[in-house]
C-alpha cells in the first residue's frame, strides 16, 4: 500500500513555488496541454471509429 505524506508534499511543492514560480506556472500549463490533448484525441478516434 502506498501512503502519500500529504503535509510533506506541499510543503516541498510551496519551497518550489516560491523559489521557482514560474516553473510551477508552466508544469501547470503543461499538465492542463497534456489533458486537453488527450481528450482532444479521444474524441477525434471516437468519430472516426463511429
């Protein structure tokens, strides 16, 4: 089983923030690309398979 220390994350992910803002900002814009691309995809092969 795998246990996340949720406290221990955030506190690693606020050191990167506020030493890095802006790479915190484009690994944002990044993920939300990612998922707009795939959901972009998944549409696009169910219509061709349809």
């Amino acid at each position: 089983m795998l246990v996340i220390d949720t406290r221990a994350l955030i506190e690693r992910f606020l050191e990167i923030y506020t030493a890095h803002p802006s790479a915190v900002c484009w690994t944002i814009v990044g993920l939300i690309s990612v998922v707009a691309i795939g959901v972009i995809w998944e549409f696009c092969h169910q219509k061709e398979t349809k």
